[in-house]
C-alpha cells in the first residue's frame, strides 16, 4: 500500500526514491513465526542469505555469526518443524537479521511462548538492543515497560503519546493514594476522613473472608498519609493487616489515556 501522505526515511534514505537501500536497512520478524519448516535451521539462515544477496565469500562467517548469537547452535542440523516454539521464534530473528540491517521491527515476539522461553527472548532482545535499533510492536504491556526505552501508543490509528515508560507511569500516578488491608469490627473507618484532614476520599475495593476489608485511601495535594493512618487508626482499634503505595503500571498509563483520548 502506498503512502497517502507525508515521507518515509529509513536510514536517510525515502522509500520512495530508494526503497532497495531504504528496505536493506530493516530487518523484519513478523508475528507468528512464517518459516520454511522443511529446512534446517542453518539451511534457512543460509537460503535467508541468499535471498538478501549477503556476499558469497563472507556468507557462511556471516550466517555462522547469527547462528552463534542467536542461540541456535546446539540445534542448527535440525529441522525447524520439529523445533520448539521458542527456538522457532529464534530461527525468525535469525532470518531478520540476515544482512546486518541496522533497525529490527519485531511483530509480537513473546505471543505464544511458555515463561522460561519469554524470558530467554526478552534477553536476545535486549542483547540485540545493544547494537541494532528496535521497533516492538506488542500489546503484552509489561513486555513493553521491560524492555523498551520509548513507548509510543496508538490508539485508532493515532499517536496519543510518546515518552518513557517511567514517564508515562508517573504522569497518571497519584504516589499519596494508600491500599489497606484491615479489620474494623465496629465499622469507624469512614469516621477517619474526620481524624485525619488530608483524607480526601476512602473507598471500598473489596471484603475478604477472613472478616478484613480493603480499602483505597486517597488523599489531598502532596500528602503522605501513612504515619497518621498508623496513629489514628490505633486509636480507634482498626486493626491494620497490610498497607502499601499504589503502583502505577503502564497498563494503567495505557488505559488513561486511550480513555482521555476518547473523551
């Protein structure tokens, strides 16, 4: 599909004007593993070669390097098809980065791996960070905030933001808000927001069965509510069982502004 508008530079180079060195300098891993499975691993890094006309004299140094720093070694004689999904997923990056292309776009690289798989794939990833620039195109959010520097989020085909992952984070936290776990058998807690003036709000999240409640207490501006609420409510025999800082994830950030973006 062509461009409606705008340019597209890859590398200094336009798309349009050069497309063969613009394309030279992508490698590309797309989502659900398309591989010729008949072949071996190292026959298909080496056909990859081929197809990416790398040069016949540094071809096989070259296509031994990827194998190398792929993790593919132990496996290289055998036939992808009977490879597990995650060294399948290795055997694609392997593909993607046949041709030293200096920016990788991965397409959803961890769907459908077991945790010790995820874990080793992340880790290639940032391995390959060090050297290659990365575009990963994931909805696995946690995924994103482990291994990325910079979070661009898109929500119907429009950029609703760009930064860090911290950045992101912090823009939507509230750092004052206090998640407590406690058991008040004579129901005092909402008298607290009297005690205690930088209470702004204290909302109910859930009853256990054990007889404890949990509660999100919010407060006022900059306020650190923690050193009254352990006075206060000592006082008024609410027993506290836990008490912790909300977190803000990126999923929280996400959420925040696609619905600000909506509204």
């Amino acid at each position: 599909m062509n461009k409606q508008r705008g340019e597209i530079i890859v590398d200094g180079y336009d798309m349009l004007k050069k497309a063969k060195k613009a394309k030279k300098a992508i490698g590309y891993m797309p989502e659900g593993v398309p591989l010729y499975t008949d072949l071996t691993v190292r026959e298909f890094v080496n056909y990859m070669a081929e197809i990416k006309q790398v040069n016949k004299k540094e071809r096989k140094e070259k296509v031994e390097k990827i194998i190398e720093k792929t993790g593919l070694k132990e496996v290289e004689k055998k036939l992808i098809k009977n490879l597990s999904r995650g060294y399948k997923q290795r055997v694609s990056m392997a593909g993607a980065l046949v041709g030293e292309p200096k920016i990788l776009i991965l397409d959803e690289p961890t769907v459908g791996l077991d945790p010790k798989q995820i874990t080793e794939i992340r880790n290639l990833i940032r391995e390959l960070g060090k050297t290659h620039t990365i575009i990963l195109s994931s909805h696995i959010l946690s995924e994103v905030s482990q291994i990325c520097n910079k979070v661009i989020i898109i929500n119907k085909g429009k950029i609703v933001a760009i930064d860090t992952p911290e950045n992101l984070e912090n823009k939507v936290t509230n750092n004052n808000n206090i998640y407590v776990t406690v058991e008040d058998l004579e129901n005092k807690i909402q008298t607290m927001k009297e005690k205690i003036k930088d209470i702004q709000k204290i909302k109910l999240i859930a009853e256990n069965e054990d007889g404890t409640k949990q509660y999100e207490i919010q407060a006022k501006g900059e306020s650190d509510l923690r050193k009254a609420i352990f006075a206060e409510f000592a006082k008024e025999n609410i027993t506290i069982f836990e008490m912790k800082k909300a977190d803000t994830t990126l999923e929280d950030a996400f959420m925040k502004l696609i619905e600000g973006g909506e509204k």
